[in-house]
C-alpha cells in the first residue's frame, strides 16, 4: 500500500487551533463501520452511543513539559529542544534523548544554557548519528520540577501559536495521571468528570491503561510504501485490575471501546494467546488496513492528519474509503480537526 493512498485536503481552516470553550463542548460524528452510515451529534450525547454493558479503555499518560529553550554557550541565539526519552550510561550525568533543528549540525562537545543556569553538552551518541535526534547530557538529575519549571506543553507543530497557560489545563485529559508522553493521548481531551460520570451512571464499565505517547505515534510516515515504515517503541502498561476486566469483557462478548488510538495500540499489543499480558511492556504495533483486530470493537478517536499512523490505523478498522468519505462529510460541517478538534465514534 502506499502512503499517498491515505492522503487527502484540509484546508487550514479546519485544524482547531485552540480548545472549545467549554471542555467537552465538541462534536461528534458516529460511524457505522458496516454500512458507512453517519449519524451527527454531540459530546454531550455520547452515552446515546456507547452500550451500557460495554467497557471503555483510556489513557492516563500525562503530558511532560517536554518543550524547552536553551542558548549556545557565549551565545544569546535561542534552541529550542523537544525531550523524549531520559537514556542512562552508567555514569552520574543524566543523559536526554532530544529533537532539535539542524540536530546534524549539533556536534558532540557543543554546550547550552537552559533559563535557570543549567548547562547541557552534546554527548556523542552513534546510534542518533545522522538522524533528527541528539542526547543531551547534564551533570545533574533532572526531574520533573525542573520541567514545569523551565518547559512548555509541546502542542503540535499545526497549532500554529506559541502555547498558553491553559494548554496546561487542557493539553491533558481530566484523569492524566503518569507522566511521560510528549503529546496528548488527545481522544482523551473530550471527556470530563460530568461525562464519565454519566457512563458510569449508564453502567458503562472503565479502565485506565498508560501509554507513554512518544514518536512512534507523531512521526510521520517517511516510506513511500506503508509496509516499509518503521514505528519507535513506545512504553506502556496493564495492571491486573485492567488485564482481568478486559479477559471478562472479551469472555462475556461484551463491546470493549478503546478511547484514543494509544488505547488500541495497548490493548492489541497486550493481548497474546488470548490473555492480556500484565505490568510495563513496550510495543512498535504498526496497525494498518488487513490487520485483524483481537480486542477492539468500537474506537472513539479524533480526526486524522493525512498520511499518518493514526489515519492507517482508523482506516484499519472501518476501511480507507468509510474514513475519507466521513472526513469528507466532516469538512462538509465544518468539523474541528487534530488535537484539540471534535471527536468520532466508529462502531
């Protein structure tokens, strides 16, 4: 398949460039994934559509203030650095995984200086040679302090405006809870506590994985063919709370709606020989049409950016042609696109 295939037009106009409003004040597209049959609502009707036996899966990855600027040493040009992964080498210098501009003309040696006086040097690190990527070593734990501190959220880059202090607020989902991801787990963002109350109240079942949302969900797709792309891993976790209500969901036949793709991508990684697998695993799953899926049923997702991972795995399992003529019904409407646009649930 070719990554061109799951191509198509939006007009800058209809990538949401902040939140609505209200949180939960969006609009919802259900999709019929049998018939392509689509019915158009609201956030604030959504129990209309879920099963009252069903059980619904989130992700409670919190988002870190991975966004952060430094300057050359002896330099007052700005660098802005986006932190991915903290990596250890056995010394006492704790060492980060970055992206940064012009990464390849970083060199080893190189120093910066962060707002509050710490200093970062380049670490020679072969395996990021020649790509985006660079390791930042520091003579000093960071921890998460120093990130609310120093950093900001680390909104997309089609969110065209520099990050405010309610993206702090709204950038997370109301039941954020482990840190660690470097983007919204963003189906998440719909929901609050009104909201899950009201499913409960139905007797909607829920349960929180965490996946640490990194590049293997916002990288794009480079391949000219899907089947050559490479997907980063991306840790995550099932507690055994989660992993036996899942077994008894997929036991009694019960609907099991995964909110966000990230939830998919856990749930269908965990799930071997027809058991969830328990504690904090990794998964590379690239999902994409012909895959078979083990676990999911219903997914409750947000609209896709062209060409991506997350657009494969939504045309996975309603099929490319239902998804783009429903993107295309959607741009009809004037739907909100991408992190903080409206939501769709496919059945």
């Amino acid at each position: 398949m070719l990554t061109e295939d799951f191509n198509f037009d939006l007009d800058e106009k209809f990538i949401a460039q902040k939140p609505s409003e209200r949180r939960g004040d969006d609009k919802l597209m259900v999709l019929d994934r049998e018939t392509g049959k689509i019915i158009h609502s609201s956030m604030e009707k959504i129990c209309d559509f879920i099963p009252e036996n069903a059980l619904m899966v989130f992700n409670n990855s919190k988002v870190r203030a991975a966004r952060v600027f430094a300057r050359e040493e002896n330099s007052e040009t700005p660098r802005e650095f986006l932190f991915i992964n903290p990596l250890r080498d056995g010394t006492d210098a704790t060492l980060w995984q970055v992206m940064t501009r012009n990464a390849r003309r970083q060199k080893p040696g190189k120093q910066f200086v962060f707002d509050d006086g710490l200093c970062g040097e380049i670490a020679e690190w072969p395996d990021f040679d020649g790509t985006e990527f660079r390791v930042l070593r520091f003579n000093s734990q960071i921890d998460e302090g120093w990130f609310e501190k120093n950093g900001h959220i680390p909104l997309p880059p089609y969110i065209r405006r520099s990050d405010e202090d309610g993206d702090f607020l709204r950038y997370q989902t109301i039941f954020a809870e482990k840190i660690g991801s470097i983007a919204a787990p963003t189906a998440g963002l719909h929901f609050t506590r009104e909201t899950l109350a009201a499913l409960e109240k139905k007797g909607v079942e829920q349960a929180f994985v965490t996946l640490h949302v990194g590049l293997g969900t916002f990288l794009p797709v480079r391949a000219e063919k899907i089947e050559e792309h490479k997907m980063h891993r991306e840790s995550f976790f099932v507690s055994e709370d989660v992993a036996t209500a899942v077994e008894r969901a997929v036991a009694e036949n019960r609907p099991i709606v995964a909110v966000g793709t990230t939830s998919v991508r856990s749930l269908e990684s965990a799930w071997k020989n027809g058991k969830m697998s328990r504690g904090w695993q990794s998964t590379d799953i690239f999902i994409y049409p012909g895959y078979e899926f083990k676990v999911v049923n219903k997914l409750f997702t947000n609209f896709h950016t062209p060409k991506s991972t997350l657009l494969m795995l939504v045309s996975a399992f309603a099929g490319k042609e239902k998804i783009l003529a429903a993107y295309e019904e959607a741009k009809k409407l004037e739907y909100r696109f991408f992190s903080y646009g409206d939501a769709m649930i496919i059945s």
